[in-house]
C-alpha cells in the first residue's frame, strides 16, 4: 500500500510576487513580462516547480561550500533523497523523489476579497544607460502583496529504497530506518521552508520582489498509519529526539 503524508497550508505574498510566464505573444501596449496563470480561471498561481527549484537550491546552497553544483546528482545524500535525480548511467540508477509538489491556487478567501483591480498589479522600472543616462522603462506584472494561496505537498513515505538496508531480509532493521529518515527528511524540509521565507520566490528578488510566508502548516496521513506528532513539531520548527513511531 502506497504511504503519503499530505502536507497543508498557505503561502501569502509579503511583497509583490513575479513568476514569469512567455511574453512572445504579448499585445503592444501590454506588461512585457506578465505572471503565470491558471488557464481555466485565469487567475495568478505558483507553479509547484517553482516551488521545488528554489526550495532544493537554497537547501544545496546552505549544506555545500560549492554555489552551484554540476549534476543533481551530486547534491548531497539528503537532499537526493528528497528531490530525486534522474539515471546518470546503468551504474547510478534513479532514485525517485519523495517529495510531491502541487501548483498553489488561490485560496478561498483571499477570492472572495480580492480588490476589483484583481489579484496583480503592474510595475514599471527603469534602468539607466551609464554612458548617456538614457532611461529604458520596462513594466512587470506582480501579484499583489497580501494575497494567499493554498499550499498542498505529499511526502511519500519509502520502504523500498532504502540506503543499504534490505527491508525483505531485515524488517526490524529497515523499521529502524525508516524512521530515522522520515524524521531527517522532514529536518529538511523544514529548514527548506525556512530558507524559502528567507529568501525570495520568483523573479527580481534583489529588488524587493517575491517575499512569501508559510502559515498553517498541517499533517495529514494518507494511508500511513504512524505518529504524526513528532512530525508536526518538526513541519513547525520544532527540535525533536530522533525517535517516531511509523
């Protein structure tokens, strides 16, 4: 039976958010760089690669000494284990990825209150040629600070890819290490989560863009029958004894 641990909760926009989506078809007259939206709704949303690309580079970022590594698969052990890479031969097979990100939609409420401007805003910036002081205005869609999308991610709870245990020939052992990872992995994520709000999502982030906050952070199982509380605590920034129940 296939074990998840449904993770819930909101991200709100502390500043205004851009998320790129293609300009080739852009009207004139229109934002050259417009944010990306749900076709059905046409709504703004945040992709869950966007998500799970900056979210594994800040993780690479803060457990290397290197800025940026070559392959995935060079990302340190619990950060494979996580995030997954792909088969870089028949001597390094795959290792597929336990965390499931879902593209953020948003929330309910904030639907029900958006301003009758919608859920973005445009911005126009300048640069400034050095040589001649010419200006050269560019415009940028965001999406408005104080929005909030709903955040949904399934962590899959592994008992076949063990790192060196057999769980066939060794169950009391694979048990043991299996919760062993789930709480590392979960370490991780939380320190991922932090990184995230340190940092920014999207684009021009040195300019002030993409600050976000996770709020609400709930566990729910799916078809996992083990401890969620230990678990809980860590999803929340809490420090626990290495010890859970699966």
């Amino acid at each position: 039976m296939l074990e998840k641990i449904k993770i819930t909760g909101q991200i709100e926009v502390v500043t205004g958010l851009h998320i790129g989506a293609s300009d080739v078809y852009a009207a004139i007259g229109a934002t050259n760089s417009p944010v990306v939206r749900d076709p059905m709704t046409q709504q703004p949303i945040i992709p869950g690669s966007s998500l799970k690309g900056k979210m594994r580079t800040l993780l690479v970022k803060s457990k290397t000494d290197k800025y940026i590594l070559e392959e995935p698969s060079q990302d340190p052990q619990m950060i494979v284990r996580l995030f997954g890479c792909t088969a870089k031969d028949k001597d390094t097979p795959a290792i597929p990825s336990r965390l499931q990100f879902v593209d953020c939609f948003l929330s309910e409420g904030c639907l029900k209150n958006l301003p009758d401007s919608g859920a973005t805003e445009v911005k126009t910036e300048n640069t400034i040629t050095r040589a001649t002081g010419q200006a050269n205005p560019r415009s940028m869609e965001r999406i408005i600070r104080g929005t909030v999308f709903d955040f949904n991610l399934f962590y899959t709870v592994e008992r076949f890819f063990l790192q060196g245990v057999d769980a066939k020939t060794k169950p009391k052992k694979a048990e043991e290490q299996i919760r062993k990872e789930i709480a590392e992995d979960f370490e991780t994520l939380a320190d991922g989560i932090k990184l995230l709000q340190q940092d920014y999502l999207g684009g021009h982030g040195t300019r002030g863009s993409g600050r976000i906050a996770f709020s609400k952070l709930q566990l729910e199982a799916v078809g996992y029958k083990g401890d969620l509380g230990v678990l809980k605590n860590i999803i929340n920034g809490e420090k626990h004894d290495g010890t859970i129940s699966v």
